[in-house]
C-alpha cells in the first residue's frame, strides 16, 4: 500500500511553534510510591519460556516505573504449588500469579476459555477476540466471584499432540490408551476411549520407559526435549487439538489493582501486553531449533489421520452440548467465542492461510 | 499441559516476611519532566487502523508517564506528506513519525525488510524475527545512517491481491496488465509483464471505473471497503504475495531516544510493542466483518493460479539475486531473514498450519 496524500500539505511547519525540546535529566520522582507484589507462577524455572513470561513482566514494571514497582516472580511450588495460583490471589496469599486459567476447569469448566478450548481458536484470533472481541471483559466479569482479574500475557502458540510408542492411526487406536494429558481435553478424550493419566513433568519419563502409560503430550518442541520424550517414545503426533492456542494468563486481585497508583496500573497493562506476544514469538523462535534436533534424534512427525481428529472434534462438540446445557457461565462465553472463532476463520483462510500453503509447499518441494 | 510441582512447596510461606502493602494515593512525581513530540503519519486519518495504531501509541506513552510524555499524532500531508516520514525524523522536522519502511526503497532496496518482503515472512515468524532472531537490531545497524531508529508497532497481517474487472488466471494475462500497487513489488510485477501505476488512495477508484487501469491493491477487507473497489472489478484476487505481513515502524532520532529520561524511552518501547498486537488484532477483527460485507456486495474471491504464483515467486527470486549481488547490505539483512523464514517454515507447518487447514476444512464442510 502506498497513500499519498500532499493536498493537506503545510508548507513550512517544521518551522512552527510547535518544535518541542528532549530533556537530558532522568529527573525521576522521589515521591513514586514504592509497591512489592509477589508473583507465583503454575511454571518451573527450567520452563524458561513460561517462567521467562514472568520474568519479564517483572522486569518491564521495574523499568516502566523507575524501580518503583517490583514484581517478584517465584517458580511453583515455592509459595504454593503449581495448581494452586488462582487461589493464592483469591485468598490473599500473594498479589498476582501466571498460571493458564484451565487449570481451574475443577472449579468452573467456563476457566478454559481463558487459555486454550479443544479445536478453538488459532492464536491470532484469540487475541483478536481478547482484545478486540469483548473476550477479556466477558472473562473478567465472570473471575468477579473469584476475585481475579485477567490479563493475557504469553502464548505458547499451538501445541504438538504428544509422543507415543506406537503411532495412532485409527480411531480404535484410542480405546484404552493410557494417555498423559492435562486438565478439560481429558473428558474429550474419555469420550474416545482414551484412559488420561494426570502425571507431573518429572514422572512421565519413567511412565513412558516403563510402558505404564501409552502415550504422553506436554507443550512443543522446544519444551518436550528437556523431558527426553523422544528417547522413549518415537512417534511424535500432532496437531495439538486440545490447544490450538494457549494463553497464558496474568491474574491479581481486583481490590489490589484497583489500589495502585493509575501510572503502575497501566505499567502493568502494558507489560503484559508486551509479554503476550514476546513470549509467542520466543516460542516461535525456539520451537523451530527444537524440532530440527528432535527429528535429528529419531522423531518421526505424525499427523493424526483426520479419522482420529473427526472422532475427537465430535466427541468435543458433544461435550460442549452437554457443558452449555447446564453451564449458563460456560454457555455465554461459549457463544461469543465461537461466533468470533466461526466467522474468523472465514477471514484466516482467505490471505493468510493461502499464504503459508503456497509458501510450505513451495518450501517442501526444493 | 499442567505442571504439578509439590517438592518444593513451602508451607506457611504465604505468613512469611515477605507479604506487601499496596498503596492508595497516585503519588505521582511532580518532577517527572514534560516532553512533547510531534509524530508525524504515512496514514490519512480515515485508515483508523494504521493511524489508530498512532494514536494507540500516543495514549498509552501519556497513560505510562502521569501524561508528562505526550507525542501528538499528525496525519499524512498536515506536517510532511506520506511518503516523507523518514525524511521528517532524518533532518529533525519531527522527533518521530510512523511509516511502513518498504516506501524508503527508492533511497536503499534494504528498507523492505523493515515491514515486507515479496513472499516474505508471515506475520508471526517475522515478529520472531524481529524480536528474537537479531532482526530489529539488524534493521537499526541499518538505519543509523539515515538518524532513524526503528520500533516494530504495528502490523497489517497478509494483505489481498488487489481488485480486477476480470480474473487473472494464467501468467500471460499479467503481460501488459495496468495495476496499480506500491513500491518495491512493482520491480517484481515489471519482470512478469505487469505495468505497474502509482497512484494516491483518491484517485484509484476513477482510474478503474473509467478503464485506464485493469486492477488495484489497496491493503485488505477493510480498508479496501472505504475506498469502493467492489462497485468497479468484482474479482478479488488473494494473496497479496506482496507482503504475507507488512510491519507499521515507528520510527525516531537516536539522538533524541537517548536523551529522553530512560523511564519514558521504556514507555515508548512498552506501548510500540502493544501497538504491535493491537493493531494485527484489530485488522483480524474488522476483516472479517468486512469480508461478509463485500462478498455480499459482489465480491468474488479468487485465489491466484498456482501458476500465476510460481512465475511471480522466480520474478521475486531473480530480483533478489540481482540486487544481492550488487548490494551488500541488502545481502546481510536478506541471508538472516531468508534463514529464518527457511527454518520458520519447518515448523509452522507442522502444528499450526496442520490446525488451521483442518478447522478450515471442517467449516467449510458444516
């Protein structure tokens, strides 16, 4: 695109009164508050993508606000367990925490909308819904009740669909495979015949070696190598349908936003903001080296046959029937995200996706 | 994914030393300077997407300062016209404007890279790119010699192909053909037989009612919409291979970065980086709705022929060999971005893509 447009043109205003002057002094304030908040993470320190979200919204405030306010960011388990951030902040116990809001499904399965719904949207249009679609306000008026507000910060971007033994072929293939997986995508799956095994990341390894379990998924590339799935299992499918896109989520308590000083409340905005896509794009960045080496160490890249993915999109659609049937919260999210995600995908496919095709298939055929 | 960490919990932390206060009063400095820049636009203010993306900017450095930073927006032709951005902030007319770099071609074939290259990256790679594949800095290495220095913020996604009275479907019907596009693909579209026309926003429209041009590219759904095209060529032509993501800069003096007080450079840095996703999330908002619209007012969505593709993809490579072989700059810049886009590709395929054409192909079969 090109505008040209000189009709309005003013001659000579560089020369006007409206020249401004640079200001050399960082004269910064001794009067800006100082404010600590503790941040608990759902993320070890080794997921440096994860953890490293929180680092930099810690980071970013601090610079953003002279030092005044400081974020403290700790690993799970150090104040309370990974599982636990979304009630660390509504009791109290810290300020703000990361974690992804479907962990919470337990609570409310309306949570999943916050990170990732089984064959929802890409990251694009989740963000888009977020931001521009009603989706954070929709969000945070239903985290009210568990005095959490919600602010998207950090995307692990489509997830693969995990490592097996044996690849899955058939939609038979899922019946009785003890499959590790998190959360909401387990009841998909119970659906299909698959057995979900909720396993932390240190013992899926020794489950997988031993054959305890079938099959185990964890994030992508650049994640799974560090739990040496590869050495184990060899058939690494994907995609993975249960998060198209996973948001990660920045959540504090309402009361103590409202209570800072309106300069570190937008500090906070905007850092997160920024994270939201610094960490989509670092993921992007190393997902990419990652896989090359896990194809290098025997990985042998898997699509599920679109038999196992229909079985799977139906039984999802099933659940949801049921879910919107009895879930007035989870049916009114439900509606505005799926409207959004409906129509998006009419705009995806046009320029975007026609792009990439051409660009992969031109790529793969070098 | 769900993390269980419990090793380290540490119990009763949460009545540790460590628990914090939240403070009331907005304290805010009286000694903060006030700082006031002038931005100048390539964007009319009718392009509410890319000079929205101005005032984007605009707003939030004033919400992340106590307002004590405020960069007043000007739209294309009231300071400088569109096309005159960097030579505003170059010779210090303006502290800073915001532009898309590809129009500086003219001056050196290396500013594409700042926001499309022909068959270039697509959106996410190239934010991985700029953020953490070295290219920013690469750009702003670049850059120095012209006093600018460059802040992704902003982003159009893949645009469209342009508009035509007919279909273009084989490479011969590009020999002779009078399209109107910007800059530096025109040198792609001269080796295919195309007569590239360069004409402002205002004067498209007549030139294709009246036949002395056979075609248009503008941007996308919407801000194709406001300028009328469907009235006068109905086929809608996709992709624009063009630009798969075209980067809006801001762009400003080095100088006059380094002499701002560093809370405020990280405002500005901070609100870039938001505008950055606000903007391709506002164009994947308002595309969509504008797509139905056209469509139903006669639209007819034509991809272009695999073969029309291929023989603009060589043009594209035999361009760049040429103006590689003669521009080392232009060769530093272009062998980082084309061994990430090369590695990018890998793994964009395999999750992502493979995601997207399956809730594509679904949709379309509902």
């Amino acid at each position: 695109m090109t505008t040209v447009n000189r009709r309005k043109f003013i001659k000579g205003a560089a020369a006007g009164g409206l020249a401004s002057t640079a200001v050399a002094a960082p004269a910064i304030a001794q009067s800006m508050p100082e404010v600590k908040w503790r941040l608990t993470a759902s993320w070890p320190k080794s997921l440096d993508t994860l953890y490293g979200a929180c680092e930099n919204i810690s980071k970013r405030v601090a610079e953003l606000t002279d030092n005044k306010f400081q974020i403290q960011p700790f690993a799970a388990g150090e104040i309370v367990p990974a599982l636990q951030v979304l009630d660390a902040v509504q009791n109290g116990t810290v300020e703000c925490g990361h974690t992804a809001l479907y962990y919470y499904f337990g609570k409310d399965d309306a949570f999943v909308f916050g990170s990732a719904l089984p064959f929802g949207m890409n990251p694009r249009q989740q963000n888009a819904w977020l931001l521009h679609g009603g989706g954070q306000q929709l969000l945070n008026d239903f985290l009210k009740k568990y005095n959490a507000h919600f602010i998207p910060a950090g995307n692990t971007n489509c997830q693969m669909g995990g490592w097996f033994s044996k690849p899955i072929q058939k939609a038979d293939d899922l019946k009785g495979l003890k499959f590790r997986l998190g959360g909401f995508a387990g009841k998909i799956m119970q659906k299909v015949g698959v057995i979900p095994q909720q396993i932390g990341a240190g013992d899926i390894y020794p489950a997988l070696e031993k054959g305890t379990i079938d099959g185990a998924e964890w994030v992508g590339p650049y994640d799974d190598e560090k739990l040496g799935f590869v050495k184990v299992a060899k058939f690494y499918h994907y995609p993975g349908w249960w998060e198209p896109s996973s948001t990660g989520g920045f959540i504090c308590s309402p009361e103590k936003l409202a209570a800072l000083p309106k300069q570190y409340r937008e500090a906070l905005n905007s850092a997160c903001a920024e994270t939201n896509m610094w960490t989509a794009s670092k993921y992007d960045a190393v997902n990419t080296p990652a896989l090359k080496r896990l194809v290098g160490a025997g990985a042998q890249l898997t699509p599920y046959s679109p038999e196992v993915m229909d079985a799977c999109y139906k039984a999802a659609q099933d659940l949801y029937t049921e879910i919107n049937a009895k879930n007035p919260e989870f049916k009114k999210i439900y509606d505005s995200y799926t409207a959004f995600q409906n129509d998006s995908y009419l705009w995806t496919q046009v320029a975007d996706h026609t792009m990439d095709a051409y660009m992969i298939r031109y790529r793969n055929a070098k």
